[in-house]
C-alpha cells in the first residue's frame, strides 16, 4: 500500500471510529431522552442532523443527494429537508429510523472511502472552500462534536460514559 492509500485509509478510520461513537449514543440513550431537549434539539434530532450531514457531505452535490434510492424508499425521513435551511428543526424520529439511517451512512461511508484516490483528496470540495482532505476531517470533527454532545447527556442521566473508539468500525448488520 502506497503513502497516499495509507492516509486514506487512516482517514477512514477516523470517519469510522467517529460514527461508532455516535452508535453509542443510539444505543445508549434511555428511552426517556430520546425526545427531550435539554435547552437545545430533542437528542433523536441531534442524530438525524449529525447523519444528515454524513449523508449530504459524502454526496456530490444536492441533486445527487436528494436522488438516492434510500432517500426515495424513506420520504418521511426526510419530509421537506427543512436540515438544509437555516432553522430550528421541529421533527422527532424513532430509533429505528435513526438506526436505519446509521446503516446507511456508515454504508455509504464505506462506499466514499473504497472509491476514493489519495490525489483526489487534495482537489477543492464541492462543498466548502477547501480541499477534500480538509472537509473529511471536517466532516469527522462535526460527528464528533454531536456524539460528545450526546454522551454527556447519557452520562449526566445514567452515569454510563461512551466507550473510546480508537480506530476504524465494523458495523454489525441489523
């Protein structure tokens, strides 16, 4: 494996260990916490965003993303992508419409990374102005941040505190 494989993949990883920390999350929340906010997004909203974003950034553009079969087969998931404007969500979810979802990212998680060449993580993003390299950590940032939110919630309820995810995820399927 040359240089460039080697920071995808390590890259990768990361991208992978953060979703399994946000699976943690999923899997841990108290039934009681899944639609309460704590002064913020009710915490099944705070998943969906954080997957939203997975899902939209990985995508090549809004068209592309709007246009996959998941999206099509999963119409009230989405309901009007009132994520992409800039407002206060209002919609809940189910777990099992978050876990479905969680499948589906981490899918296409794995998708991105089998298809993507180390020259090309140093074009511009067709998202944000910087390079594709910068944007997946970027993206990796934005899961984290939501899963430590998470997991402080979780542990000030239950006094259970997330696991650390070192490196990589192989997601049992469901």
């Amino acid at each position: 494996m040359d240089n460039g494989q080697k920071l995808v993949d390590a890259v990768k990883k990361q991208m992978l260990a953060a979703l399994a920390t946000l699976n943690q999350c999923i899997d841990n929340c108290p039934a009681s916490e899944w639609d309460k906010s704590h002064n913020d997004a009710p915490f099944s909203q705070v998943l969906f965003h954080t997957l939203f974003y997975v899902d939209y950034y990985l995508s090549e553009d809004e068209h592309e993303f709007k246009a996959q079969p998941f999206h099509a087969e999963n119409k009230s998931l989405f309901r009007d992508y009132e994520e992409l404007e800039y407002k206060k969500a209002e919609e809940v979810y189910t777990k099992a419409e978050i876990t479905k979802y969680m499948d589906f990212c981490y899918a296409k998680t794995n998708g991105y990374f089998e298809k993507a060449e180390a020259e090309n993580l140093f074009l511009k993003s067709t998202h944000r102005d910087m390079q594709n390299i910068e944007f997946i950590i970027y993206i990796t940032r934005h899961v984290q941040h939501h899963a430590a939110q998470l997991g402080l919630r979780i542990q000030q309820v239950t006094g259970k505190e997330l696991r650390w995810e070192p490196s990589g995820w192989d997601r049992p399927q469901n």
